[in-house]
C-alpha cells in the first residue's frame, strides 16, 4: 500500500459529524494538537473546525490561560489549540501550564500526531516547504535532504516531552480522511477516564508508532492462502467462519483478553485517557481486522472502546 500521505498543507475539505454535545456540569475538554511538522496538523485542526470548535494555531503558551478564561465565558464553546515548534522559545512553558489548568479543573486532551522521518522527508520534498528548523537550501528554493532530516530529528528531541504527556497518533500511512475521524474519536470519547483503543495493522508496513501494545498474530492460520477468502477481509463470514475454526485463534484471543483484563486496571491507576492495543499480521486485512472486531466486543461494554482498521480504512478510502 502506497500512503496517500497527508502532505504538510493537504486538502482541509470533508463533512465530519460533530461530536456529541457534553451534558451536565462537566467543562469542556481543552484540544490541544501538536506533532510534528508536516504530520497532519492542519488536517486535525480543520476537522475541529467542521466539528463545531473552536481553534487557535500557533498560539503562544503564555496566552493559553488568557484565551481559556475569555472562552469560558461561554461555555458552549469548545476550544482547540494547535501548538507546535514554530514557539519553540516559549514551549517549556506549556505543560507546567497544562498541569496548572487541570488542577483549577479545566480538562485538557493533548493529542500528539507524528509520522515516520521518511515519510515526513517526502511530503516536504514533495510540496517544497521548508521545515521550520531548516536553514539550509538545497539551491532549488528547497531544503537538501540531510538538512532536512536533521532539522526533523532536532525537532523530534524538542517536542518529545509533549509526545510523552500526549495520546500519539501516527500518520504515517493515514489518508486526510482516516485522521479526521480518528481525531474525532477521540474527541468524542474525551470524558471517559480511559479509553481502549484497538487498531489493526499490516506488519510490511511498519508497527504504529502510536502503539502502546503491540500483538503479532502472523503465527495463526493465514485467510489469505484460501483461494475464496483472498479478497475478502475479517469481518466477512466467510473469514469469520475460518478463523472460528481454528484452534490457534480462540486461545491467542483468550490470551489477549485475559492480559488486558488484568493490566487495565494499572493503566486506569496511570492516569492515562487511552490504551492503544495494535493487532497485526501481515497485510492487515484477514487475522488482525478479525481479531480487532472480536476484542472490542468482549470489551466494550467493561470500558469505552474504539476500533481502527489502518489498511482497511486506506484501502476503502482509495475505493471513493
């Protein structure tokens, strides 16, 4: 699969559903997006907009707690605030700031895009803007490729404290399409205490990098060598009724269910707002769309649960 990348300034344009309004006394979540440059801010934060928020890009963290008390005057308001390297002098700043907010009682949801150094090189290359650390020219009106590695890499190492106090989503194979709704997922899904997030993945084209467990199930039984199931994918019956048959597949999913259920508890201890589970196997499309589907039923009514396909998803995007 070829990524249809999201370029650093890709086509804003779609009609997401809003999410669902908050009840009660509950204040509004704070979006902060941030990630690395070129990994698909502007997507995100044009899927805000459609969604109804409210956003700022490239707000000075000094202002933050300023903007956020003008807004709160009405509280029907939601706000989102893009913040990224280009402050980079003033980003120290940022997340003792959050900690302040939350503990005055103002919810924050920090989502944290970044994609492969490779992938992040091409789409630069490809619509010759200049990453914001890079000072070197290729002698084109460009950035030379080491340069602009290196300032990619710099940049990494700068924001890495935000990455780590963030939900990390990984762009790297997403289309527009896909990250719109993923954002508002987990915007939708922002006043569970955790969230489990199941995603499924193709191992030729890489781990994600926003996994925080990763299972390998290219051991089972293959979907894909049964000459019927081939185009097929996990959640048709005919590869459902295959996996079902086999032995392997039961008792690695048993497996799998009975360590989350364990662990789920210490992670909720953690603080943490979402627990990205990726299934893989090796195209992504038969064992780990199943096995994806089968997980997030047997959990999702014990914790708030969200399913993404990243091969399947691109691939019905490429179909439209």
């Amino acid at each position: 699969m070829t990524a249809a990348a999201l370029d650093p300034d890709p086509d804003p344009h779609g009609t997401p559903a809003a999410p669902a309004a908050t009840t009660g006394t509950t204040p509004q979540p704070v979006v902060l997006i941030s990630g690395i440059s070129g990994s698909g801010k502007s997507v995100a934060i044009n899927a805000l907009e459609d969604a109804g928020y409210f956003c700022v890009d490239n707000l000075p963290p000094e202002l933050l707690p300023e903007l956020i008390r003008l807004e709160g005057r009405n509280p029907h308001r939601r706000l989102a605030i893009a913040a990224d390297v280009r402050t980079a002098s003033s980003l120290p700043k940022l997340l003792p700031m959050i900690d302040t907010l939350r503990r005055e009682g103002t919810p924050v949801l920090m989502i944290f895009l970044d994609s492969r150094t490779e992938t992040l090189v091409r789409r630069f290359s490809e619509t010759r803007r200049r990453h914001p650390l890079s000072s070197e020219d290729d002698g084109q009106g460009g950035q030379s490729r080491s340069a602009l590695g290196e300032a990619i890499e710099r940049e990494r190492e700068m924001l890495s404290p935000l990455r780590e106090a963030s939900t990390v989503i990984d762009t790297s194979d997403l289309r527009p399409t896909q990250l719109r709704s993923w954002i508002r997922q987990l915007v939708g899904a922002a006043h569970s205490s955790l969230t489990l997030v199941f995603e499924s993945f193709a191992f030729k084209h890489g781990v994600p990098r926003d996994a925080d467990l990763v299972f390998d199930l290219r051991v089972l039984p293959n979907p894909h060598y049964v000459r019927e199931l081939r185009a097929l994918n996990g959640r048709d019956a005919g590869v459902i009724e295959f996996l079902q048959a086999q032995p392997e597949v039961a008792e690695m999913l048993a497996q799998i269910e009975g360590f989350l259920a364990r662990w789920l508890p210490a992670y909720e201890q953690d603080q943490r707002s979402y627990l990205t589970v990726a299934i893989g196997c090796t195209g992504g499309q038969h064992r780990s769309v199943y096995s994806v589907e089968q997980l997030a039923a047997r959990f999702r009514d014990r914790i708030p649960t969200l399913v993404r396909h990243r091969e399947l998803e691109a691939k019905e995007a490429a179909q439209h």
